[in-house]
C-alpha cells in the first residue's frame, strides 16, 4: 500500500512553485502582474512621473512670479497650475511613493512570499493610475480644476465655473479609494503574514 507523501526533491518543488508563482510572458503579463515587487515598481515609476510634472508646473509659476507683473501666465492659469501642482504633489505624489516603497519591501522585511491581497493590490495600483489620467485629462477638455488644491470655498464656489472641480474631487476620491484599500493590504499583511517566531515587536 502506498502512502501519497509531497514532492521531496528539491528541483520538483521549485518547477511547481515557479509554475505558481510565475506571471504570464509579454506584455500580458507585464499588466496583469499581482507581485508585489512588480506592483511596487509601478508605483514608483507613476509617482516620479507625477512628481515630473507637478515639477513642471511649479517652473512655470515660479517664471510668473520671477518679475513683477509677469506675463508668462494669466491668472485664470496660474490658478489651475497652482490647484493642480498641489493636487499632484500631495496626492499623486507624496501619498503614493510611501506604497511604492512599502510595496517592495514589506514582504521581504517580515518574510512574506506576497502581500495579503495580492489581487487587491494590483487594484490598488490601477485606480490610482486611473485617478492621475482622470485628473489631467481634464486639461484636453478645458476643465481644469481651479479652486486650490485645499479645495475650500468660496473659491470652489463663487470662482469656479463648470466642471473644473468635479474633476478635483472626483480624481481626489479615486484616489482615496486605492489608498484606502492599500492600507488594508498593508495592515492585513504585517499582522498576518509575518514569518514563523516573528512577533510585533521584532
């Protein structure tokens, strides 16, 4: 009588593991990637794309200011750079470099093969994506938000016209959305997802 015993030899389990765990070649497999090493990259990479252009509108407003009653820009404009450079350095930028590093290295910090969620991770990512090219595509249409990136009123009242702030905010809840489910990813997998022997406090 034979008993079933698992695969012992070292090259079987590595070809099953890797048969697992690899992602799909090519392009496909570029987007459809849940490892977290990968994800992490895409964060990072958007972040200093975001941050590039965020960069860009700062020069263009530091030109306006550079000489009194400068012409480079009107005010109608260095409003919507000023709303949409603070919109993309805060949100685009400085809350989502912390999920591209996180993403990287807080499986290997505790010893886990993956985040959590791995899927929900990936999620994460592209909403975030979504919520960038959602925000400035409102340029290609003549909406681009223009009550500060703080969004209070009246400037998001009495001065804003059309759909320039529904934009903001819509862009900012997106946001909010993968942020939001990043942080559940992260506190699932830190408590339990840590290697064997590895309390909180280690």
């Amino acid at each position: 009588m034979s008993i079933l015993r698992p695969e012992t030899d070292p090259a079987q389990v590595t070809e099953r593991l890797e048969q697992t765990w690899s992602d799909t070649a090519g392009t496909p497999g570029f987007f459809s990637s849940v490892d977290h090493k990968r994800v992490g990259h895409r964060y990072l990479v958007t972040s200093f794309v975001f941050f590039l252009i965020g960069g860009v509108e700062a020069l263009l407003m530091r030109t306006q200011l550079l000489v009194p009653n400068g012409q480079v820009l009107s005010p109608d404009l260095y409003n919507r750079l000023l709303t949409m450079h603070g919109t993309t350095m805060f949100f685009l930028f400085l809350a989502t470099i912390i999920s591209a590093w996180g993403n990287y290295i807080l499986p290997l910090v505790i010893g886990s093969r993956d985040m959590a969620f791995p899927r929900l991770n990936m999620f994460s990512y592209w909403v975030f994506l979504f919520a960038g090219i959602f925000l400035y595509g409102s340029v290609f249409i003549g909406a681009m938000p223009d009550g500060g990136w703080f969004a209070y009123v009246p400037l998001t009242t009495d001065y804003s016209e059309g759909l320039a702030m529904d934009f903001w905010a819509l862009g900012v809840v997106f946001v909010g959305i993968s942020s939001t489910v990043g942080a559940i990813n992260f506190i699932v997998t830190t408590f339990k997802m840590r290697a064997p022997g590895m309390s909180m406090s280690r």
